[in-house]
C-alpha cells in the first residue's frame, strides 16, 4: 500500500467513526400494549417495605418500584434492626430478581446426574412426579425415608416445614447452616441455662473487647452492630468508646480497633481465663454481679490458678504487660462488653472459649446492663447441635435411609466435603431442589422446584439477635411474578394437600400467604382488635411489626439508663428483670467453670506449618451472594481483591517462601490441595494464613460458575477422637509458589477492567 | 511496495499523523462549541400517525392521550389498548389503522421513535410545567397542524434557561440537575 492511500483511507475511517459516533439514532419509545390496572402512574415510583433474606439478620428493605420494576433496594428507617441502613449484599440481591440465568420453569433431569442436562416440565407434572414419590414412601410404610435440608429457619415457614415433616412421620429435617450461631446458643446454654443468643448494646458501652467476632462484616446482625459501633464511637458528646481486638487476622472489624492483639489460633479463651485471673487477683471484678449469679470470688480465682500471665503469654504468643492491661481496662471502664465470635469458636476448643468470653462479661458486671449484654427476646429458641445432626445425617444417607431428599439452600457447596455429605447425599435415589438458580445443588437434583426470587415472594424475617424487643419484619411481593415459579411454602402446600389425610388436616391452608397472614395476626393483633385485613394491611406497609418506634426506644433506654446509675451499681435485680422484660441473663447454678484446655490441629506442625483461616467473605458471606455480579465486582476492604478467590499471608512468611503479591500459590491440607493467587498482607499473624469463604461453585449461573476456589474443600470435619464440633479453623496447612501468574486482580489496579464483560447485565 | 522508513518517509507519516490527530480534535471542538443538532427532528414514525387528524381536525385534547402529564415526570404515550379502543369503530379499514391492529395481533406495542428528549442528566418534570400554566405548544410547538411530528425547540440548556428567566422561575443549578 502506497503511504499515500494509508494516509488518506485513515483519515476517512477516522472521519467516518467521528461523524457516526456522534449522530446517535434517536430512541424508541415503547408504550404498554394493556396498562397495567394498579393505578401506575409511568414517571412516579412507588415503595415497598419488605425484609431483605440475604442473611439471618433479616434488616428491613424499602423497594422502589417504578413502572413495575424494582429498581433499588435501601433500609426501612423504621426498622429497629437497621434503621434505614442495609449492607452491599442486601442491596445487591436485586440482581437475584434479574438474574439472567433464572430457572424459569420446573425443571426434570434428562440426563446422568450432576451433567447439567434437564428438560422443562409444566408445575402440574412437577408436582405430581414430587407427590408421586412422596406417596411411594407412604404406601411402603417408609415415611421416615423423607429427608428435609433447609437453612435455620424461623418463624412461619419453620411451622410449614417441621409441620410437613412431622405430620409426614419423619424426624430427618436438617437446618444446617455453615455459619449459624449453634455455637453461641449451646455455650449460653451451659453458662446460664438457656439458648438465647445475647443482644449487645454496643452503642452506648465505653469499652469494647471482641475475640473474633467480625461484627462489621458478618457477625449475627452486621447492620445492627455496624451502626452502633459508630454511635458508640462518635455518638456521644464526650465519650469515645474504646475498641480491642483479638485475633490472627485483621478483618474490617479488626482494622477499626484501636488495639489488635493477634493472639495465637486456640488461644482465645486461654486469653480470657487469663484475664479473668488479673480481674479476680487485683479486685477489680463487680460483686454484686457475682453474688447475683451465686459465683464466689475467691473460689473462681483458686480454680483459675492455672492461668497465671506467664502461662497464657507463652500459650497465646503476646505480651504479659498487654495482657495484663487490656484487662484492668475491660474491668475499670463501665459499662464495657465482651463479644466471641467465628473465628474464636470454630477452633477445636471454641465452645469453651466462647464460654470463658462470657465468664468475662459476667466478671466484670456486664450481663443485664445497659452498655452491655441482654439476652435477645426475638429469636429465644434455636438449632443448637445441628452439626451433630448433619453428620447424623450423613450416616443415614450413607446407609440408605434415605430415599427422598428435600432442600431448600445450596448445601453441596456450603457443606464442608470432609463431612462426607456430598458423597452421601448422591447415594440418595430421588433429589429435590428448590433453588432459584441451578447452583452446586441443584445439579445433584433429579427435579428442580424454582422458587421464587426474595422481591417476589411472601414471608417473614426474625431477625436475629438484631435487639432487645422481639421484632417481626414481613416480606411482601413488589412485583409481578417475572417466570413460572413457585414459592418453597406454597409447593409443601400444593403437597400436603395432594397427599391428604393427617397431612392435609395439619396444614389446612389453601396457600402459603394464608399460612402466613394466620401465624402473623396470631402473634400481632391483641385480642379484640380492629379488624384482620386492615392490620395486615398496615403491617405490609410499615414492613412488619416493631415494638415501638425507634426513637421511642431510644428515650426508653436513655430513661432506664439514669434509672440505672441512680439506683447505684447495684441495682436490685428485681428492678433488672422487670425492665427487661422478665428476662435476664444469670449464671446458671451448678454451671461447669470454662476449661478451654489445649486447642487442637489438624495435621503435624512439622508437615503442615502455617494455620489456616477461613472467613465469611464481606461480599458472598458463605457463598450465597456469590450469583450476583455486583457483589462479584465488590472490592474486598482490607486487600482490594476483586473477582476471584486468594490467599492472605504475611509479609515475613511470603519472603521466607519466596512468594510475591499476586503469585499462585498451591496451598495444601491434611484433606486436599487448592491453586489461588497470594495477597501478601500485614494485618496477619505469620503463622496463620486466610481464604475467604463463598467462591469456587461449580453452578450458581454465569457470575458464580467456576470462579475462585471454595476453602471448603481443605478443611478437616472433625479431629479424631474429639467430640463432634465444627472447627473450621482448626486445619493446618503448608504452602508451595508455582508461578508468577497468579491473576490476581485489585481494585484500582489497570488490570481490574479486564473482566469488565462481567459488568454488563 | 511496503512501508519502508527512511528519514524523509518518516516525516511524511509523522506530519499525516499529526494532520489526523489535529483534524479530529477540531472535529470534536466544533461538535462541542457550534450548536450543532445531529438528531432527525422530524423522523420516520413505524405508523403514519397524524396528530394534524387527532389533534388538529377532530380537536382532541393532548391530556386525552397523554394522560400523565398532569401528575407525573413523564407525559406518556398512550397505550396500544387505548388505541384499538377507538379505533375498532372509527376508520377500521384505513391502511394505517390496519397495520396499528396488525402490531395488536401479534401482542407487541408500536416502536415509536422518540422526538422529544432531554438527557439523563437533567430533570424534566412534565407536571410542574402544565402547574405552572403553560400549555403544551410553548415547547411542543402548533403540533395541531403537524402531519408528522416535529421538534421545534432545540432542547438545549440555554433555551431553557431563556424560558426560565423570563417567567422568572429558578435558574439554580439544582432546580434541573438533581
């Protein structure tokens, strides 16, 4: 080509993309075919209150709905719970609604199982290949063969689903959840005699003392817990309330401390009974708070002997003067609280050192007292064994006393494979799945059920430990139904009333709303009220039923705050009980003293040198919102990862392995070995490395599919010999470089545009 | 013969270079600083639609038809049903109205391309603007007369300010880009 006609054909084309960049066609303007007859108005939005199920604690959403679209999802102001505030994920689940990859009708298997292939069928087939089975069982007398896997449910749909099952003649209805609070229910079981979870009034506390409860991120009620800390952080005029954290691993909660003792994986509670020791030893505990709960001083201190500083610093690798300090100021600065979480409780000792961390608060005077830990009235009752139950139910599926399995969530890919589960499950000839997109479970399934997406459903949220008062927060449908759906309550339903008899009888509801309105009104309306429909209708549009408005509340606890401090100390516990409600937290008698004792591992030290972490991911939590393309494109806080899975490690460590930032990495357990790009960071201890939980599906639509790695994998279920208990952050692991290409992808980095494909929706 | 580099070639390809570059930031300048309007100000509608016929000779009133003017952001267009309301008893066999019911057959609402717009960044609320007593002409223009629909006002920010600062109504910045 001559330099001439190069010359003039760039300039032309150049010319061209110019001119027809610029001359935009004009737009279409598309008018409804039929105008919908709800009163919409094209141009005006209306709003809805509902309640986000994104996790357990269940804020209140407001809607908007323009045009008979939802367009975005922001907290009910005047929801106790998270008063107008909502996290990324409760956002995001609007793409849940959108999701292109959508089941849009029943789906039936065509092919071998977990290939993928399925052919749609109409709901009137569904439901009849589903009563079919379910007759079969009935029919041979092998009703207990019926297997239910939910998430932990609360309120109506845990009536439905443990109504179903028991009318049905089965005792095998599992609600498992990785991350649930067993853990934290079964440890104020046997400190003070009941299973409620504590609520923690961290708004007005001076002092606050968390062993590994990332209450920011994914602690109980994150919403909650994130704005009290801000209140009890710049909310008042003279008081900055002081934060410690105990930890391997700076997380978001971590990073917002104002002391970070990176105290040894195990070691949490030995860090606290040596506290509890300082306490006792110079005097400092509160003894009317002792003498309410019947504890002796000095009896307490000569059974805390073992836990002199020198001992717990060797064993929690810090520094006695540290020690030592962080626990004259939790007990000499009133009112203060102490929080265990996660990563504290799924270590090998964990139940007795979430238990040593409520010792602590009962030290120092904290149960009971504004500024500090109540019990949580909402959600007094709850799953407390159910990892025991899931391994029991591993075993029935493995011996095959299993026949059909009903389940709601995606447990294949949020159960830990060294449980067994996913084998077992497998073994079972008849699986059903209600989920919404064909996630990791769902592949397993010979029938898919779709239920609805959360913005189309009907429901109520519990919240959990989200207050003091009881809340009922109500889910109601914003928009029309986009697919051929039906929700999980109704499908039981449809079921119990095909199947007949007791079943029929039990659960006598023509559809899950009804369910619903019945359990709802019977909780809510006082005897003698104004009518049914127009209260229903006014909890619809309020979004639920709350004790009293916020701001009520507020003056209430302002009022009984001074009631408190006027009453002095002491106040009579009489006093306390009736202000809470007749509910208080007291040391159950006859309670065992917290005995952590010497956590476990699992792999040898010599082999498997670095610890391993696991983490809910601030985006996916256990892997729910890992669908969701905005919640893929969510930068981690600390690291300012994107997209895929990683690896936290220290700067020392990284050197001493040769591992740069960004460099794959294949990490390897005791269980398995995983690939995955290396952060090197210096929020973490160098003997402890940490994944985050969520990624690694092998369905769960296009955004999800095949993206990271799941940690889940790596994890040991139980240590031999020990009690069954969830530790998962009891594995070892070691770590070997492979290469430079780690592709690793952070926010702010030019490289983080090359999946922008992703962006489109 | 290929593209080879001696000095002098060089400076041939650099200069053209330059020449491009300069060519297509001055095209950009003009677009940016000349009030140029690139849009059809009168396009090609999917159906011959004549306001002349609705508006003009049968006298019927635009809120009749675009009936959220008063009490939303956005006029409307009315609905595909609306208009087969009419239009099943008056001049069904007229060829446009024929491929109107045709669009109704097949259950999909008619493409219309758009005339009037303002972009996403300026708020433009239809409601406040027939509250504030003017009629529909002041922007769309004598539409009663138009066989096919054109655009009269340019649309452009110094037009509407113009509006606004003789009527005295706000010209804070705020007022339109919320």
């Amino acid at each position: 080509m001559k330099r001439r006609t190069f010359l003039q054909i760039g300039t032309m084309s150049a010319a061209a993309a110019l001119v027809s960049g610029c001359q935009s066609a004009n737009e279409k303007l598309i008018p409804f075919l039929i105008p919908p007859d709800e009163g919409i108005t094209p141009g005006r939005a209306t709003y809805y209150a509902s309640s986000c199920r994104c996790c357990a604690a269940g804020c209140g959403i407001l809607v908007r709905v323009s045009e008979g679209r939802a367009k975005k999802i922001e907290g009910n102001p005047e929801h106790p719970v998270n008063r107008g505030r909502l996290c990324a994920r409760g956002q995001a689940s609007l793409q849940e609604l959108y999701h292109p990859d959508r089941i849009k009708k029943p789906l039936k298997r065509s092919g071998p199982r977990g290939s993928g292939q399925f052919s749609e069928i109409s709901w009137s087939e569904a439901l009849a290949l589903l009563t079919g089975e379910l007759k079969a069982l009935k029919r041979e007398g092998q009703s207990d063969r019926l297997a239910l896997l939910t998430p932990q449910l609360r309120g109506s749909l845990e009536t439905l689903a443990t109504g179903f099952m028991r009318s049905f003649g089965s005792a095998q209805h599992l609600s498992y959840e990785l991350l649930g609070p067993d853990w934290l229910r079964a440890a104020s079981r046997r400190s003070f005699g009941e299973p409620s979870l504590p609520w923690y009034d961290l708004a007005e506390t001076r002092y606050l003392l968390s062993f590994g409860a990332e209450f920011v991120e994914s602690h109980l009620s994150p919403v909650h817990y994130g704005n009290a800390f801000g209140r009890m952080r710049q909310g008042r005029d003279t008081v900055r309330g002081h934060f410690t954290y105990v930890g391997p691993r700076l997380s978001l909660t971590g990073a917002s401390a104002d002391r970070w003792l990176a105290a040894r994986p195990g070691s949490e509670g030995a860090l606290a009974l040596g506290m509890a020791r300082v306490i006792l030893e110079e005097a400092l505990y509160h003894p009317e708070a002792l003498a309410a709960s019947g504890v002796g001083a000095a009896g307490l201190l000569s059974r805390l002997k073992g836990y002199d500083l020198p001992r717990v610093a060797r064993l929690t690798g810090l520094a006695e003067q540290a020690i030592a300090e962080v626990a004259r100021e939790f007990a000499t600065t009133g009112p203060a609280l102490a929080m265990a979480g996660e990563t504290a409780a799924f270590q090998s000792n964990g139940a007795e050192a979430v238990r040593a961390v409520q010792l602590l608060n009962l030290l120092a005077g904290n149960l009971n007292r504004p500024g500090g830990i109540y019990p949580d009235r909402g959600a007094p009752q709850g799953p407390e064994r159910s990892f025991e139950e899931l391994l029991a139910l591993v075993e029935a599926l493995r011996a095959g006393r299993v026949r059909v399995a009903l389940i709601k969530g995606n447990p294949v890919h949020s159960v830990p494979p060294a449980t067994g589960f996913q084998e077992a499950l497998s073994r079972v000839p008849f699986i059903v799945s209600f989920s919404t997109l064909l996630d990791d479970t769902a592949l397993m399934a010979d029938l898919v059920l779709p239920d609805n997406a959360a913005l189309e459903s009907w429901g109520d949220a519990i919240p959990l430990a989200g207050g003091r008062e009881p809340v009922l927060g109500l889910m109601q449908p914003v928009v029309a139904q986009l697919y051929d759906t039906r929700q999980f309550g109704d499908v039981l339903l449809a079921a119990a009333s095909e199947l007949g008899g007791a079943l029929a009888a039990a659960l006598p509801y023509p559809s899950y709303l009804e369910l619903l309105k019945k359990e709802t009104l019977g909780k809510v309306a006082a005897p003698g009220a104004a009518d049914a429909d127009s209260l229903w209708n006014e909890l619809l549009r309020r979004g639920g039923h709350f004790a009293a408005p916020a701001s009520a509340r507020m003056g209430e606890a302002k009022g009984s705050a001074a009631a408190q401090s006027a009453a002095g100390k002491s106040g009579a516990k009489g006093e306390r009980n009736r202000e809470s409600g007749g509910k208080s937290y007291r040391w159950a008698s006859g309670a065992p003293l917290p005995e952590p004792g010497e956590p476990r591992f699992a792999g040898s030290e010599k082999e498997f040198p670095l610890h391993l972490q696991v983490y809910p991911s601030t985006a996916f939590n256990d892997g729910r919102g890992a669908a969701l393309p905005w919640l893929q494109q969510l930068p981690d806080p600390m690291s300012t990862a994107v997209w895929d899975s990683w690896l936290e490690i220290n700067p020392k460590t990284a050197k001493a392995l040769g591992v740069g930032h960004g460099d794959l990495v294949q990490v390897t357990s005791p269980r398995g070995s995983l690939r995955l790009p290396a952060v090197v960071y210096p929020g973490i201890r160098p003997d402890v490395v940490a994944i985050p939980l969520g990624q690694g599906h092998r369905g769960g639509g296009r955004y999800a599919k095949g993206r990271g790695v799941n940690p889940l994998e790596l994890l040991v279920a139980q240590l031999d010999g020990a009690p069954p208990a969830p530790c998962w952050n009891a594995t070892r692991v070691r770590l070997a470089r492979v290469s430079a290409e780690g592709g690793l992808v952070t926010a702010g980095h030019p490289e983080g545009s090359y999946r922008s494909d992703l962006i489109e929706i | 013969m290929p593209l080879t580099v001696n000095s002098v070639k060089k400076w041939w390809l650099i200069s053209g270079l330059v020449l491009v570059a300069l060519v297509v930031c001055a095209a950009q300048a003009a677009l940016y600083l000349l009030p140029l309007d690139l849009k059809d100000r009168s396009p090609v509608q999917p159906v011959a639609f004549s306001h002349k016929a609705h508006a003009g000779d049968h006298a019927i009133p635009c809120l009749y038809c675009h009936r959220y003017a008063q009490k939303s952001p956005v006029a409307g267009i009315p609905a595909l049903s609306d208009c087969r309301a009419c239009h099943q008893f008056i001049a069904p066999e007229a060829p446009e109205v024929k491929k109107l019911m045709g669009y109704w057959d097949k259950k999909e609402p008619i493409p219309w391309v758009r005339v009037h717009r303002v972009p996403d960044h300026v708020y433009f609320p239809h409601m406040m603007h027939l509250r504030a007593g003017l009629e529909c002409g002041t922007c769309h223009g004598e539409v009663a007369a138009m066989e096919r629909l054109s655009r009269v006002a340019s649309l452009k920010m110094g037009w509407c300010l113009e509006c606004h600062r003789e009527r005295k109504a706000s010209i804070d910045c705020w007022t339109c880009h919320i």
